[in-house]
C-alpha cells in the first residue's frame, strides 16, 4: 500500500505495532530523501512510548534515496529509529583521474579549484552562481554595510575537496552521450571531415551532414544510445539494458555501533553516539554477495522474521483480516477435517481422518479398526470371570457324577439337573464368542448362542418347577400320578421349550445373514462389529424373558411345599436375582455412549452373573448336604429299621 507522508505516517506505523495482528516488522523505504528524517522521528516517538513488551523494532530497507550524508538524518533520537537499518547505495568507485592524473581530464582537480566568483571562468558559467548559494549560504551584491555572507568572499579549499561518490556516474553519462553521437556521426555523415575541434567552447558550431539535422531525439535514443558499449573510467564494461538503465550495482551498507575488528567504513565520519554505516555485502548483476557476520539487529536475537501474518500449522486454515489485504489470521480445522487448500477447510468421509499433514485422509478401518483385543483388560476380566465360572460348573458336574445315585442328586432331578449345568457352561462360553473377532461365524454364533443357552437354563428350571407344582397341586385331589413328570419327558418338555429360541433364531439368521460392519460411534472411531443393531439382540431375548417371568410365576406357587422338595424356592430366589441383573445391565449398556468395549465386556459379565446366580442358588444347598452333611444323603426308610433293631 501506498501512504501519503504528510497524512499517513501515524496510521503507517500504527499498522506496525505489536498489539496489532500484522507481523511485518521491515520496512521497505523508497520515499524522497526530505521524508526521511521525519518519518524516523515519527517512529523513534512511537518506540519510547511503546511499553518493553510491546516494543517492536523496525528494520528499515532502503532505497538509494536514503542519504547517509545528511545530518538531518541521524539528529536527536532518530538514531534509535535507524539502528538495524539496511541501506542500497550505488555501487561506484573511487575515481583514480581526479587524485592521480588530473592533468589529463577536463575536470581536472586544479580547474575545479580555479572557479572562484569575479573570474572569467567562473562568470562564464551561469550554474555556479547558484551552486555558490546554496553551498555556501550567501547572497551576491550585496551592499557594503550588509552583515550576510557574501559569496565573492567564499573561496574553495583544495585541501577540503572531497569528491562525491556519484561522480563515475556522471563521467558515465557523458561518455555515453559521446560514444552516442560519435555512433550517429560515424553512421550519418560517414564522409563528414569534422573532427573534435568543433566540440571546442570557443568555436562556432560547425556545419554538418543534413542527417543528422533530420535526426530527432527519440531516434537518437533507440538507435545510438541504447546501443553503446565502452569501457568506463573504472575499467567496467559499461552498456545500458533494454529498459534503458545502465550497469545495476549496489553496496549494501548497515547502521549499526563501531565494533573492534576489521569494517570497511564506507562513511568518512563516524558519529557522535560511536555509531557507522558498515558495508555488509553487494549486489551486482543479479549475484548477491552478504557478510552476515556484520549483520547487526538490535536487541534481537536471530534474524527478523518479517510477515505480515505467520503462515498457518498443520491444522489451521487462513481466514483474511477486514482492512488488511495481505493478512491473515490462523482459525483451526475441525479434527475431522482436512485443508483443501489454504483458506478452506473440508470433513473427511465417515471412516476416514485427517493425515499429520491435514493435507488429506486415511482410511481408520486400514490401520486404526477397533475390536475387541485379547490383551485389554475389558477382555481380560470376563474372561478370566468366565473361566472360573466353567471351572466351578465343571466341578459340579464331577461331584454329582461322584454322588449319582444318592437321595440329595437323584431328588434333584438328575437329567435336569445335568442340562442346568450344560446349560451353565454354554453361558460362560459366550463370553470368548463375544470377545472374538466379528466374523461371518462369529456373528452367527453370537446370534443363536446367547439366546439358545439362556433358553436351556431357564426352560429346564420351568419345567423343574411345573413338575412339583403340578405333583403337589394333583395330591389333595387325586391319588393318580400327573402326567410327564418322568426324567425322559422333562428332558423332552425342555427340549421342546428351548427349541422355540432356536428355530426363531435360526429364522433370523434366514432374513438376516449373518455378518460384520463397520460402526462409527465417533468421527474417530471405526468398530468392527456384527450387521444387526444392538436393540435387535434385545429383541432375540424377549423369548428368555417370558421363560424367566413363567419360573418365577411357578416359584412363588411352590414356596410353601415340604422342605424336601423345597427346591423352588432357590429357583425362585435365582430368578429374582438374574431379573435385577438384567434390568441393571440394560440400564449400563444404553447409559454407557458409544464406548463398545464396555457394552461388551458388561455383556459378558452380566451373561456369566446370570449362570452364577443359578450355580449358586440351585446348586449350592445341594453341594453342602453332599460334601458336608452326608447324614442327611440317606434314605429315611433305612435308618428307621436300623434304630428298630
């Protein structure tokens, strides 16, 4: 942007400061060489007012316009503003003709020197009066009794002459107007005699060819002096370019305090405050060439970093600032997005996550799919749960082998008794089916598994509490045994019973083939699970709750039968106990978000509590009598005759 010195300035550097979100801290200056000692004042004024924290130090890169001559320049507190500040200068160099051979140019030292005002050199030339004046701050004629500078009495002194450095480029152009015209010459007037007297100051103009009278300017720049070539007085190749500037060159100069050591100190004067202009590097047709040793910036640290906004993290999208054309300020993505380009961010498919780079996305399922893993602890304790539990029923099943055929096992119920246990273990079971890999076997498994063992478990307790009630309630009307109450037709009934669940499962199967997927709880997130909602698991259990609700409805009508055959009030009490189980779990599973591993693993906890319930309450009078108080596993019968006798 462009600002307009006298109205601007404050609102340029105000743009600069800290607080604001533009990061630019160099300033590339390329204004007249009268606006800089202000515009450095202005800032110098900003800087002492600016808090420590809030100090920003501006490194100014500058034009050739900045005149490292000038007084002005470096007054007051303007050296604090200037400190740091990189300087182009036109690379010229010391011309040897005006120390060592004046003698043999026009501009010879001891002609300058002559020109002193009131001689005929001197009033020759109209410039000089003005150069007088202005160096020398005088006036001329004026009266005698005036008390201003008289310019008639300013002399130049040989031994203050000091030539200015821009002086090659001036022999420059006046070679090249020469080489120039002595190219037309030699191309329009080829014959013309004419020789370099007529150039002489004395000599009226000569004639010429009419060629080159007929030749405007315009044509002599294009087709002479666009064209010359010539070694200049420093021995460089001298030719202009295309745009019509002549040989680029520059020395790179910094303003930084004199340092022990080797500086090439391009200014004559050092000044006051121990401060100098130090050459740090050149430029010359397009090679860059900096001694970074000499580099000095202030009071900071490293190299400034100057932009106008830093650019944006992996992550962070640039939103453009109101006011601020090249500025920008760093918003974040969200997670699940990736950068489309700088300024737009774009989610990522439902599977997929942003890379490190957030340059695109990756497939979760391909090195990020979740499942449940043998070494996590949500596998680790159902299974070990689980293993304990088919270790205990395993037990049971060889202490009722061991004790077959006394009164405790065979008043039990044996057959049934040996199916609650098969039933128990197909429980525990579940959980490692559970805990698997979902595949297509898995799933199907999972589907029929859970639903057919409960089915085993709860039917044959049904249809162990149908037996009694049906015998008790038939004994005060009839002495006639009730029908199905054999081992073979319980085991039928029960079969029967838990054969529903299987066929409807294996129907569901049949609609629904079994399968896997993949879930997305979160945007993060891809779990390997079955094809069927959880709620459709609830849904195959429904058959099991009905089981449940008719034992518990034939517990409660058998609580009062004698204490031998009391056996359903354990049942009663285990159906109680797997209801509360089973409320608690639904309750936990829906409650629990999306976290899939502890839906799983309480799954499998509540499956193996529902068969420990059972082990315990059914079984556990039973083991007592057996391994404890085996006086009561006899018959009655026998030891009455024993005490008769």
């Amino acid at each position: 942007c462009r600002y307009s010195f006298q109205t601007r300035t404050n609102s340029f550097l105000f743009r600069l400061q800290p607080d604001r979100k533009v990061g630019a801290r160099v300033v590339i200056l390329f204004v007249g060489t009268e606006y800089v000692p202000e515009l450095l004042r202005h800032t110098a004024e900003r800087m002492k007012l600016a808090t420590k924290q809030h100090k920003k130090r501006i490194i100014w890169l500058a034009s050739e316009s900045w005149d490292r001559n000038n007084d002005k320049y470096m007054i007051g507190q303007n050296k604090l503003a200037a400190q740091g500040a990189l300087v182009l200068m036109l690379a010229s160099q010391k011309v040897p003709s005006f120390n060592e051979a004046r003698n043999y140019f026009i501009f010879a030292i001891n002609y300058l020197m002559s020109l002193q005002p009131g001689t005929e050199k001197f009033e020759r030339n109209k410039w000089l009066r003005e150069l007088w004046i202005t160096k020398y701050k005088c006036k001329f004629d004026l009266p005698p009794d005036s008390t201003e500078n008289r310019c008639e009495d300013a002399r130049q002194m040989s031994e203050n002459f000091h030539a200015d450095d821009k002086v090659q480029f001036v022999i420059d152009a006046v070679y090249a107007i020469a080489h120039a015209l002595q190219a037309m010459k030699s191309a329009v007037c080829p014959n013309d005699t004419i020789e370099s007297s007529w150039i002489s100051r004395y000599s009226e103009k000569p004639d010429l060819c009419q060629g080159i009278d007929d030749i405007d300017g315009e044509e002599f720049y294009q087709k002479y002096l666009l064209k010359v070539q010539f070694k200049d007085i420093v021995g460089r190749n001298f030719r202009f370019s295309p745009q019509g500037d002549g040989p680029a060159s520059y020395t790179i100069l910094t303003y930084k305090p004199n340092t022990i050591g080797e500086q090439q100190h391009l200014s004559g004067n050092g000044d006051s405050e121990g401060y100098d202009y130090v050459e740090i590097g050149h430029w010359s047709e397009n090679n860059l060439t900096i001694n970074e040793d000499e580099l000095w910036w202030a009071d900071l640290d490293q190299i400034p970093l100057s932009q106008c906004s830093l650019e944006c993290r992996a992550g962070y999208r640039k939103q453009l600032i109101k006011d601020e054309q090249c500025c920008w300020a760093c918003t974040k993505c969200e997670d699940y997005e990736f950068l489309v380009n700088e300024t737009y961010c774009s989610p990522c498919d439902l599977g997929w996550w942003p890379t490190e780079d957030r340059k695109g996305c990756f497939d979760l399922s391909v090195a990020h799919l979740k499942y449940m893993r043998w070494s996590s602890l949500y596998s680790m304790v159902p299974a070990i749960f689980a293993v304990i539990g088919i270790i205990a029923t395993v037990s049971v099943i060889v202490i009722y082998a061991m004790y077959n055929e006394t009164p405790v096992v065979k008043a039990s119920g044996r057959e049934l008794s040996y199916l609650l246990l098969i039933s128990m273990i197909m429980c525990y079971s579940m959980t490692f089916v559970l805990l698997s890999k979902p595949n297509t076997i898995v799933c199907a498994i999972k589907r029929t598994g859970i639903g057919f063992a409960f089915s085993c478990l709860y039917a044959a307790m049904l249809v162990k509490t149908n037996r009694i009630a049906r015998i008790f309630s038939r004994a005060g009307m009839s002495a006639q045994r009730p029908l199905f109450i054999s081992p073979i037709s319980q085991v039928v009934m029960t079969s029967m019973l838990a054969g529903v669940q299987l066929v409807g499962s294996l129907i569901w199967l049949f609609v629904v083939p079994p399968g896997s997927r993949h879930d997305y709880p979160s945007r993060d997130q891809v779990v390997l699970t079955c094809n069927v909602p959880d709620h459709h698991f609830l849904y195959s259990l429904a058959y099991n709750g009905f089981l449940i609700i008719a034992c518990t409805v034939y517990a409660v009508k058998t609580r009062k039968v004698p204490e031998n055959f009391n056996e359903t009030k354990f049942i009663g009490f285990s159906m109680y106990t797997t209801c509360v189980v089973w409320l608690s779990w639904i309750f936990f599973f829906f409650g629990s978000g999306s976290d899939f591993q502890i839906q799983t693993s309480s799954l499998c906890i509540s499956i193996s509590m529902s068969a420990n319930v059972a082990l315990v309450c059914i079984f556990s009078p039973k083991l007592w009598i057996i391994l404890f108080e085996k006086h009561k596993n006899v018959r009655k019968q026998e030891g009455d005759l024993l005490s008769k006798r």
